[in-house]
C-alpha cells in the first residue's frame, strides 16, 4: 500500500506524455482495477482513444506479453518494474517509501531510478503502537516532468527532493551511478562476491 503512486500523479503523467507526445500510446497495468478506472474516468476524452486500461485483467502470462511489447515501463519498486525488466524492457523506477535503489533497483543496463530523499529521516521515532506504513509519508512533489523528459530521449532537469540514478551491469552484477557521474563500479562488490564465495580445500 505504502508503494502506491497517487492516482493524481499518474492522471498528470499520462496527460503530459500523452500532450507531448501526438504518436504516444499508453498502457495502465497492475491488479488494482478499482484505481485503474478512477485513473481512466480523470483523463480528458481526447486522449482516452490512446489509453489501455488493463488493470486487473491480465494473467501473469499475459503482463508478460504486453509488457514485452512496451518501449517503456514506468512503476514503483513493485513486481510488474522488475518483471518488465527481467523481459528487457527499458524501465523509469520511482523509489519512495521504504525502496531503496542500491537495494532494490532493476537488474540490467540502461534503466533509470528516481529516488525520493528519505522524508522521515528527521522524525522521531513512530509509537510502538503506530503503523509503520502509516507513518511513512508519501513525497509531496513528483518528477513528473522529469520522467516524461526520460521517456523522449531529452536530458531532465533536477527535481527538488529526488536525485536520479542510471543502472550499469558488470560480472558481478547490477550497480547504480547518479546521473552526470562515471559509471565507476563499487570496487566492494568483487571483494563481497569472493568472500562469499565456498572455500577450496
């Protein structure tokens, strides 16, 4: 729940793309039914013609099928991003809440996480009592722009209380570098990889 991007924020996403850019196509994916025909009911009419809503109607064989067709996927640190992924498909990651991108971000080249700046980090503690994900606030402004700026190709602006990061891939897997920085591997991760690695006797 707490990884839910607002249905707001995907109405201004879908309109600016869908604005932006006359040959654009957009597809809505997930299991949440519900959310994916409010989201459909916001959208001008104009632009309804170019919008699939599939939400809640697809068997994982056939996610992977419409996915595997898509030029680009953009989500959450939920299932479908890493599933689009692992298919080969360019993905735009927004991590907030709890996802972190060194932890959770996609496998593979090429792709592009935005990670929100950790909102609670200064808040005391929650009570015991509370709900973790109650507590955890949602961030108060998107990159919205920024990620239709990714979608065409174009470089994006910085967006306040989000840095952005590329993923690059070596031997010893997937590694994340800020945007505009040297895509230097970690040099930790060869040492973490033999340490883990069965001694020979």
């Amino acid at each position: 729940v707490e990884r839910l991007v607002p249905i707001d924020v995907w109405k201004q996403l879908v309109i600016r793309f869908l604005e932006t850019t006359p040959s654009g196509r957009f597809i809505l994916l997930g299991q949440e039914r519900e959310r994916g025909r409010q989201l459909h009911d916001l959208l001008p009419p104009l632009l309804l013609g170019r919008v699939w809503d599939v939400t809640g109607r697809t068997s994982l064989q056939d996610l992977v099928a419409v996915m595997s067709r898509c030029h680009l996927v953009v989500g959450a640190d939920t299932g479908p991003l890493h599933l689009a992924a692992a298919l080969g498909v360019r993905v735009i990651g927004w991590y907030f809440a709890r996802a972190r991108v060194h932890e959770t971000g996609p496998y593979g080249t090429g792709h592009v996480v935005w990670q929100a700046e950790d909102q609670n980090r200064h808040d005391p503690e929650p009570p015991p009592t509370s709900s973790r994900i109650a507590h955890h606030r949602a961030p108060s402004c998107w990159p919205i722009r920024a990620t239709v700026s990714y979608l065409l190709d174009e470089k994006p602006e910085p967006v306040a209380g989000w840095s952005v990061w590329t993923s690059h891939c070596d031997r010893w897997g997937a590694y994340f570098v800020e945007s505009g920085q040297c895509p230097i591997p970690p040099r930790e991760r060869e040492a973490l990889w033999q340490e883990l690695q069965p001694a020979h006797s």
